[in-house]
C-alpha cells in the first residue's frame, strides 16, 4: 500500500515537471483547432516530455549503474586478498585479478576449474575432506594450505568464505545452496615469520636444555620458572617438577636462603652476582653466576641462574694442593735437617770442646756458653715450625701498631744501606693480636725487602684504614682492616717463583744463609691467616715487590694493656715452697737448682693425683705453697689446666705458671682465663724463668681471680 501511494506520488509528481516544462515551451497549439482536438494534442505533448524525461532519468541510472558497476570492478580486481565465487563441487565461477595475479595466471584460464586444481598436491586430501564442511556454515572458520603458482613455487595462504543466494543474501542454512564468496590472503611471509620464531625456541630449548651446567630461570619471588635438563636430571625429577617452587626448596633441602644468596644479592644491587659454595642436595661444589634475564614482559623481572659443577676441578685442586704439600714438606724436612744439623754440630762440637778443656775453666765456660747459644738458635727455629701449627700461639692483647711497625722497620734495617719512609696515620686505634708473632711476621719481610736491594734503595712502609668485603677481586670477611702496605726498589720475583714464595724453605737464595730464613715469608703467612687476615704480593722481575697486609680491626676500641703487679704482703714470710707437676722428670733437676737460686724447695709430682694430694697436705699444715708451676700436658692423664681448677676449688688465692712445650695450647693464648698468672714456653731461658718467677712470687694473692669471677 505504501509503494503504491509512493508511485502515485511520483507519477504526479511527474506530470508536474511536464507541465511546468510543455508552458515554458515554444509548443503552441492553433486556435483554429478545435477543442477537443487541442486537449487531445495537449495530453499527447504532455505524455511525450514525460516520456522524455523518464528516458532521461533511465539514461542517468545507467550512467550511475555503470560507475558503480566500474567502482566494484576495480574494487574487486585490485582488494589486497583474492576472491573467488565457487559452487558446492569447488569449481570456480568468478575470480578476481588479484587471485589470478597470486597464482600467476589469466582469469580465463582460472574459469569452470576446480579450485583444488590450484592447491598444493601434499594439501589436497585436507582441502577436499574439509571443503563441503567449509561451504555449509563457512562462518568462524578458515583453512590454512599452500597453493602453488605457474612455476611451481609454493605460498601460504588462509581461505575464509561467505555463502549467498542470487540476490545476494547470505545463507547459513547448513545447506550445500547457493554460490560461495572465498577470499584467499597471502600468509607466507606471517607463516615464514612464525616457521623462524618456532625454529628458534626450538634451538633455544634444545640448546637450554644441552647446556651442561645447571640452569634455572627464576622470578623476583625466587620462584623457579624454567630449568634445563641438566638441571633436572641432577635433581633426579622431570623439569615440570621443579616450575612453581622456590629455588631453596628445589635446590637447598627444604632450607631457607643460604646465608650468602646471589639471588638476594642480584636483586638487592641490581648487578651480576657470582659465588661458590657447597651444595649438600646436589653433593657438589659449584660456582653459581646470576644474570638478567628479559623475559619480554615488562611487567616480570627475572634472572637466570647458572651454576657450574667445579667438584672434579676442586678435587683436582686438592690433589695438586696434596703434591705441592708434599714437595714443601721435603723441602721443609731438607731445609730443617740441614739447619738443625748445624745448630747439633755447633752444640756437641762446644759440649765435646768444653770436657776436653775440663781443667781450662775459662775456655770451658766459652764453650758451654757457644752451646748453650746454639740450643737457643734451635729453639729459635722450633718456634718458627709452631706458627704452622693448629692454633698456633697466640698471645693476643691491645697493641700499638704504629709503635711495633716504627720499631721493628728501624731494627729490621739498622746498619743496612736501605732508606726506608713510614706513612702512619696518628690515629690508628689499638690493634688486638699476639704483639710477637705480628712483629715477627713484619720483621720476616723487611729483611726479604732489604736483601732485594743488596746496592741499597728505598723501602715505604704506609698503613691506612679500610672498609673492605673484598681483597685483590677476592671476598673477604667485611670489616674494617688495617691496610699495611710495603714496597721495596729490588729486583723483584720472577713469575714462575711468585707462586711458590710462601712456601716453606724455598728461595732463590743459597740455602741455610741464615738459620730458618727459608721459613720467612711462610711464616709471616701463617701468622697473618691465624689472625684471620690476609697478605698479597705483587712483583714482576726487575720492578721491585710490594707486600700487601691486612689485618682485622678489632670493632670496639680497646685501650692498650698496662700490666702492673703488686707486691704479695700478704703471703706468709715463713712460706718458701714451690709445687712442681711435670711427668719428665729429667727436668725436676734444673727446675729445683733455679729455684733454690731463688731461695725455695720443690716439691716434684709426675701427675694429677700427686700434685693435688701434696697441696691438699701443704695447705693443711698451714705451710702453703708459694707458687705452683703446672705443665699442661701430662701423658695419660689430666694436664695442668685440670688440675689448678681443682685447686682452685681448694684454695681460689693460689698462685700457678703454666709450663708446655706445645705453645700451640689454647691456654697460652690467654692464660688468664684460666687462672692463671703466668706462662712459660719450653725451652726458657734461665732469665726469663727467674723473671717470671720473681714476679709471681711478689704478686699479690688478692689479685688472683678465677674464671667464674673475670666472667
């Protein structure tokens, strides 16, 4: 009804415009002509420029018609994607330019064949089993194939279509109806670009996984997220099994954090960490590297852990380490037998001198002193063989560090043609450590300077204060060290030598030029580890050496010991007595001839149970014992140390020494601790014993304390 008005509106609307035209027109009708004949020839010029007007509305319609026919044209022959109209059998009814172009044929020749002609012959059996599937309900779905051009050559291509009717109208009716719209994209470029992504992962993991250190990607959170092969295989699990853990729980038993974590420390600095260790898990040690690793995702930060097992080098290491032990230790053994042998000719040659010149008191007396300075030299160099000891001796106490380092450079280099410059800082706090064995390890090597430099030089000798974690590109304990850094003008170390410079008896010098010096820098090493620092040479043939030392500072101020000892008022005057426990009895007789110097009498124990019987006596007669001199190693039972605790018990004011050959002894180190108020190292001098005992003897025994006490 509503077309049919629109038409009658149009048709009005026409004659109209004719109307309006034929009464603009020269058209006139005579007068003369009848009536009805004017209306009749007035219709038929009206009806004629209405003819001529449709004629000229369906001439423009054409004219838009063709336009339009010629903008779809060129729209369908130049779309970036071919087209092609297919029946329900897949042959080809329409096609487009650019498909014919893709193929590289003429659109005639494409024509009323079927479409599977241009697929590739690997693709067709996929092509025809999902072809009718495809043209029923075509929507949402795509084929993938390759087709081939008119040289043969191949390309990827994505096929997705549009079923309609001969009006046009879309169908989805799962019917085989109608005619089929297929355009058809050129993927080969998206499809090689994907081939080479998909080619790299694959090499990326096969090279991941063939790595043969273990590898592990890890996020932020410590969360494993990959691992390699290797990896797993150590681990004894498939990689899957590792994905969503936490590293400790992977790879450290459950454990939190080691306590040095490079994955803390990458995290915390931002920079590439490295650190080796023992895994117990993996039963192995292994150098764990930490890296960046972008995981093209701004919105994760992971890293990549890498961790090569040096276990075989380690052990390797050892063995060399074992070798290289051995050949110091003969060369140890040769270098002592050789000054010790010496020192025995230098004291039975005296001995043997000193009878035959029995009648000649003076020559005899010089010999005996000879030998007795020989014995002196070979204790000398026991001593030095102790610091390699376990534990060693230490005496440790405050001392002042510039005062040690002025006199032991001024005593290492007196009457030497050597200058030497100290650069000591005014301020330096008090150093806590054994003041003989640093002075000794110093002096070691400013005598090693100064023979570098036979025509004389120059020698600098500066200490500065440093906060340091690490040393010469290695970790050292953090801390605050004194940094003792000493630099000669000599020839310096040939490279093949810098290596073996510490160890024990070896030199480019002639052997045994002066006793134990073959033991210098080995001992000054070992004196610096044992005070847990740490000593490095630098040297290069015909450039001269120098000696770095570092040494711990202690991190509370410790003032400088001031050892004062007042006199035992209250010791009884008619008390002169000495208890004396030691199982070598060969020495009761010199230990009892230096005491009645001092005008005592000994008691001798060879055990615990003797020496602590006699005290027990002693002091119930109200005659106690002066002083007590303890060994504190007695073959099969206890020692020294044992036995003044039980005294202590007894009497806490007794006074007692503590003798040992083994200065490695814990108690040597602070004697005081234990209870007691003196120390003597086997051998002694006559001296030195009459010292320490003349001082013990007046000491008051107020000022003995036990261990519980000083606590």
């Amino acid at each position: 009804m509503d077309s049919q008005k629109e038409y009658q509106k149009r048709i009005e609307k026409l004659r109209e415009k004719a109307l309006d035209r034929l009464a603009k027109s020269s058209r006139n009708i005579p007068a003369s002509v009848a009536k009805e004949t004017r209306e009749v020839l007035h219709d038929l010029h009206v009806h004629q420029i209405e003819l001529e007007m449709q004629n000229e509305e369906l001439r423009q319609v054409q004219r838009d018609l063709e336009r339009s026919r010629d903008r779809y044209l060129s729209l369908y022959h130049g779309a970036p994607v071919g087209y092609v109209v297919a029946n329900s059998a897949g042959m080809v009814l329409q096609a487009n330019k650019t498909f014919a172009n893709m193929v590289d044929r003429d659109i005639a020749a494409l024509l009323n064949k079927p479409l599977v002609q241009f697929i590739h012959v690997d693709d067709r059996s996929v092509f025809l089993a999902r072809y009718k599937a495809f043209y029923k309900t075509p929507a949402n779905k795509r084929l993938e194939v390759r087709m081939v051009r008119y040289d043969q050559s191949e390309m990827n291509v994505k096929l997705e279509g549009h079923r309609f009717n001969a009006d046009g109208e879309g169908l989805s009716d799962g019917t085989l109806a109608g005619q089929f719209l297929i355009s058809i994209s050129d993927i080969t470029e998206r499809k090689t670009a994907e081939t080479a992504i998909i080619r790299a992962k694959v090499q990326w993991e096969q090279t991941f996984d063939a790595v043969p250190d273990l590898v592990a990607i890890m996020d932020e959170q410590s969360t494993v997220v990959r691992v390699n092969k290797a990896l797993s295989r150590r681990l004894g699990v498939e990689p899957k099994d590792c994905i969503g853990k936490k590293c400790y729980e992977v790879l450290h038993e459950d454990r939190p954090h080691p306590s040095v974590c490079p994955h803390q420390q990458f995290y915390r600095t931002g920079k590439p960490s490295e650190s080796e260790a023992y895994n117990r898990k993996l039963k192995g040690h292994f150098i764990t590297t930490v890296l960046p690793f972008d995981p093209g995702d701004a919105e994760n930060h992971w890293c990549i852990h890498i961790s090569r097992d040096v276990t075989d080098r380690k052990r390797a290491e050892k063995e060399l380490l074992k070798l290289r032990n051995l050949e110091s230790i003969g060369k140890l053994a040769g270098g002592m037998a050789h000054d010790f042998n010496n020192i025995l000719t230098a004291v039975i040659g005296h001995v043997d001198l000193a009878i035959l010149h029995v009648e000649k008191r003076e020559k005899q007396i010089s010999h005996l002193h000879s030998a007795v300075e020989s014995a002196y030299r070979a204790q000398a160099l026991a001593n030095r063989l102790i610091t390699f000891s376990e534990g060693g001796n230490q005496m440790k106490k405050a001392i002042d560090l510039t005062q040690l380092l002025e006199e032991t450079t001024m005593l290492a280099l007196s009457g030497s043609n050597v200058a030497y410059e100290l650069d000591l800082p005014s301020d330096l706090p008090a150093l806590i450590a054994d003041k003989e064995q640093i002075k000794l390890a110093i002096q070691n090597i400013l005598i090693n300077a100064k023979e570098a430099m036979p025509r004389g030089g120059k020698l600098s000798l500066k200490v500065r204060l440093a906060d340091l974690e690490r040393f010469n590109g290695r970790l050292v304990r953090r801390g605050r060290y004194a940094k003792i850094t000493i630099q000669d003008e000599g020839n310096g170390i040939a490279t093949e030598d810098l290596g073996k410079i510490f160890d024990p008896y070896f030199s480019t010098k002639q052997l045994g030029v002066q006793k134990g010096m073959g033991l210098g820098l080995a001992i000054s090493h070992s004196i610096v580890t044992k005070h847990k620092g740490h000593i490095d040479v630098r040297s290069e043939a015909g450039t001269g050496t120098t000696v770095t030392i570092l040494l711990p500072m202690s991190p509370n101020p410790t003032p400088i010991e001031q050892t004062s000892f007042p006199v035992d008022e209250d010791s009884p005057s008619n008390t002169r007595k000495i208890l004396y426990m030691d199982d070598e009895k060969i020495l009761w007789k010199v230990i009892e001839s230096l005491l009645h110097r001092l005008g005592y009498e000994v008691d001798f124990a060879e055990n615990s149970e003797q020496a602590i019987s006699l005290f027990i006596k002693a002091d119930n007669t109200d005659q106690p014992y002066s002083a007590l001199l303890l060994d504190l190693t007695i073959r099969g039972g206890p020692g020294g140390k044992e036995v003044l605790q039980q005294i202590h018990q007894i009497d806490a004011t007794a006074k007692a020494v503590a003798l040992s050959g083994f200065s490695s002894d814990p108690v040597f180190e602070n004697y005081r601790t234990y209870g007691f108020v003196g120390a003597l190292k086997k051998p002694f001098k006559t001296k030195r014993f009459l010292d320490v005992m003349s001082r013990v003897l007046n000491l008051s025994r107020s000022q003995v304390s036990l261990p519980s006490q000083r606590a």
